[in-house]
C-alpha cells in the first residue's frame, strides 16, 4: 500500500499518554517512512467534521520528543459520536439532513488521508470502527489504525490501555496529599473519589500503589504520626456489592479506635442506588452524547460521604476526586515503554495497510497486534480476584 498522507486525532476524556501517543507516532513515521505527510485533526472528531487541522510541520517532526514530557493532548480532545446525528446537528458539526459518517468520510478524501490514526478509549475506537466500516462499505481507500487510550483499563480485549499506570500512580500521589488532611479535625472522613465508571481497575489500582509507598515509610506514634492513620481503610469498586451497614458498622471501630477514616471510592460505584434515587425524587439524570450519566452532576463521592457521616459519627467530612489531576499527567517510565512499543507498531501496521487497534490481545495469548474493530467494545469489568488486590483488601481488614 502506498502511503502519502496520515492524519492523527485524539479523542474522548484525557489520559496520560495522548501527547506522548502523537509524539511517538510522529517520531516513528519520520525515523522510517519520512516522505509520508502528517496533519492532525484538532479537537478529535470534532474537527473532522469540520475541516479544521495542523499541518505537522518540519519543525514539529524534528522536536516531537518534547511531546513526551507533556500530559494533556497537544491537538485537543472532545466527545462526538459520528452515528448521534442529533447530537452532531445540535452541535453545529453538520447540517440537517447530513450524514455525520458521509462528512467525515468526504473530509478525509478531500485532505487525501490514506491512514488515520484514533487514539482515544473504547468510545473514540467504536466510533472509528463505524467510521472504518462505512468507509469500506462506500469504497474509501483509506486505513484506520487506533490505539488504546484509557485511565480505567477497560477496553476489551486489551491487556493494558495507554495511560492507565501513569493514572493510578498520580492518583496515589493525589490520595497522599488528601489523606495528609486527616488530622485537620477530630473523627475526620476522607472519601478519595477516583474515576472509573464501570470498571474499579484505576481505583484498586491506586490503592494498591498508595499501600505500596506506605509500606516505604517510617513513623513516629509517640506524637501521632502512625501508619494506622495514614493508611487506607476502605476500597469500594463497580463490580462488588457495597454491604453499607456492615461497612459502617466496621468502620465506626476504625474511627473509634483512630480518629479517622479513609476511603478509595471508584466513581461508578454504587451509581445504580443513587440515580434510582435520584429518580425517585424527581430528578433528572443527565447523560453525554453516548448515553453515559454526567458523573461529574451525580457527585457519587458526596452521596457515600452522606451515607457514612452520621452512622460514623464523623465530625468533619472532606470529598476529593483525583481524576483531573490524574488523567491530564505526563506519562511515566512504565508508560512510555508501552506507548513506544504501541506506536511503533501502529506504523507498521499503517504503512502495511492493515487496520484494527494496537494492543495486547487477552484472547490471544497476550500477542501485540491489530485487533480487528468489531472486537473491540469498552466497560471491561475489573477482576477483583487479582491477587494484588485480594491483598489489599486483607491488608486493610475488608476482605
């Protein structure tokens, strides 16, 4: 197949890895195809529909390392499914009448695009598989090869998302300062609210790292400076049943004993509880242009904050969520290594013609490849009998 043109977007909800993601795409294709274009679509999806892109230039390709000493994306982000034609009119991305599909597909024949690369999570990557589909369907020439970018660690069937370690290592470091609070008041709660809507990956994830580095430190108990309070006390992910009475009744012990309590609260748990009664009460429970509740409106943090004070009998209660601070971070060492490896194949694969997302496929043996898109689907739910993770519930005295 022969090459001329490659177009980069970035899309969905930030993740440690997006700037390093296009540095290292951009660094691949000038080390060994330097003749092939590149241009990237500002904002994702967004401005695909709308025409509106950088060129990379000289300058750029000569200097992307810098990339990789950035988090955030240096090309922009949003949230846009091309098959929520509504959402697209409403938005002012098409006309009425229009195909978002049908746009998008002329825009990057009108750009002479002969391979895009996505790199976003399970919505950015379902979205180019019905971008993918429709352009082979009406006969485009064009190549789409995606990579995985998730804080949650979610996406089926990949082994480990772009971004994910370096999310729960910053969301360690965020729940260190938070928990630094605990002696601000007498019985103190700390609910430590970390992203993942359906999957407790990130949150387990970060516990787990937290634990670690507390296992590093020393203490001084004769003027209070001991482990107990500093430690983590709860876990609570999406993919297990909270017991609220039994937890409280075991957590009132903690805070009689200790003075404090400290939770690690995945975002998405409990959410079926709280939107049934948010419901009930005549609410109205908003939700983004692919279906998912706004989490950020619900405040799952403050709900079980609520739930706990009083039966703990907390006498100051402070919710802090880690996501912005985490998913917007430089990627680590751990991270790059993956990036560098993702993106490196991600080329070869564009430059072969063969489309799919780059990962680590679980259901063949762990084998790096381009996973076919219709394989690809989000909300892979966490394995709470991972041995690190049964170890940290033990650890803590919830298991």
């Amino acid at each position: 197949m022969s090459v001329r043109r490659v177009a980069l977007l970035t899309a969905g909800g930030f993740a440690p890895c997006l700037s390093s993601a296009v540095g290292g795409l951009i660094e691949r294709y000038t080390e060994i195809a330097p003749e092939v274009e590149i241009i990237a679509y500002e904002h994702g999806y967004w401005g695909l529909l709308l025409g509106k892109k950088t060129v990379i230039d000289e300058d750029v390709r000569k200097n992307a390392g810098l990339l990789h000493e950035f988090g955030g994306s240096p090309i922009g982000n949003s949230r846009v499914k091309l098959t929520n034609v509504a959402d697209c009119v409403k938005r002012g991305l098409v006309e009425e009448g229009q195909d978002p599909l049908k746009v998008a597909a002329e825009q990057l024949k009108a750009d002479g695009v002969d391979v895009l690369h996505t790199i976003g999570g399970d919505d950015t990557n379902t979205t180019a598989a019905d971008l993918a589909a429709y352009l082979a369907e009406n006969g485009y020439g064009l190549t789409v090869v995606g990579l995985p970018k998730t804080i949650d660690n979610d996406v089926v069937p990949i082994r480990q998302s772009l971004g994910a370690w370096t999310a729960a290592e910053e969301a360690a470091k965020f729940g260190r300062n938070i928990i630094g609070e605990h002696r601000s008041g007498p019985r103190m709660l700390i609910v430590h609210e970390v992203m993942g809507r359906a999957c407790g990956w990130l949150t387990a994830a970060a516990a787990m790292k937290y634990r670690k580095d507390l296992e590093t430190r020393e203490f001084l108990p004769g003027i209070g400076l001991t482990k107990e309070r500093w430690d983590i006390h709860a876990v609570y992910v999406p993919e297990q049943k909270i017991d609220l009475d039994a937890e409280a009744a075991r957590l009132r012990g903690v805070m009689d004993e200790i003075g404090n309590v400290n939770i690690f609260l995945s975002e998405g748990a409990g959410v079926p509880e709280i939107i049934a009664e948010m419901e009930a009460s005549g609410q109205e429970v908003k939700r983004d242009p692919f279906g998912h509740v706004r989490l950020d409106e619900i405040n799952p943090g403050q709900w079980f904050a609520k739930q706990f004070a009083e039966k703990l009998g907390a006498e100051k209660v402070m919710v802090q969520k880690s996501g912005y601070f985490s998913r917007a971070a430089a990627a680590n060492p751990e991270d790059l290594r993956l990036i560098k490896s993702m993106t490196d194949y991600a080329v070869e694969c564009a430059l072969r013609g063969e489309p799919g997302v780059i990962g680590h496929d679980e259901e063949d043996g762990d084998r790096l490849k381009a996973i076919p898109f219709p394989r690809i689907a989000g909300h892979k739910p966490f394995d709470t009998s991972t041995p690190w993770y049964v170890e940290t519930l033990e650890a803590i005295g919830q298991a």
